[in-house]
C-alpha cells in the first residue's frame, strides 16, 4: 500500500472550526507549507463551511487554480455526504413493534 498525510489537525474547536497544517510537494505545485482553517457558520437550515488556505513557499505559478479545484471537489463530496446521512436521519421509519401471538 502507499498514502500520503496531506494535513495534520493543529487545532481544533468543536462546532466552530479546524486548523490545518500541511506540506505540498514539489509534484503537487511546492514545495510548500499549506496553513488552513475550515469554518462552519450554522445557519437556518444548514451549515455554511468556509475553507482559509494560506500557502508560503516556492508555490508554482499556477497552483491555485488546481488548490481552488481541489478544494471545491472536497467540500461538494463533503456536501453529499452530510446531505445523504442528513435524509437517511429524518426519513427512517419508526423501528416496528413485535407482533402479539
């Protein structure tokens, strides 16, 4: 097997926001060092989700259209997810009752 840790959680605040801290390779558009904090804003009917990505380093020219894009791809399957888990919550069916004999 292979995998790569692309954050390490920094900090943390319930309900409120994640800090991340990370390193971009060179074969990614480094090297660099990737500072980012994800905020959840509750709103009405929902969560608002705002990503803050700061990069210092040899970024190449570039490179943040593909972080942007990857970004997006991200919080949309974050998005489907939690929308998915969200509808399988309030459409499940009371458990039934035993049959009496």
């Amino acid at each position: 097997g292979g995998g790569l840790i692309w954050w390490n959680v920094i900090g943390l605040r319930a309900g409120s926001w994640l800090e991340l801290a990370g390193q971009m390779l060179p074969e990614m558009g480094g090297p660099a060092t990737s500072l980012a904090r994800i905020l959840l804003k509750p709103e009405r009917k929902g969560t608002t989700v705002q990503v803050v990505d700061c990069l210092y380093g040899a970024v190449e020219k570039g490179a943040e259209k593909t972080i942007r894009g990857g970004w997006m791809r991200l919080m949309g399957a974050l998005k489907a997810y939690a929308e998915k888990a969200t509808s399988a919550r309030t459409t499940r069916r009371p458990p039934r009752q035993p049959r009496r004999r």
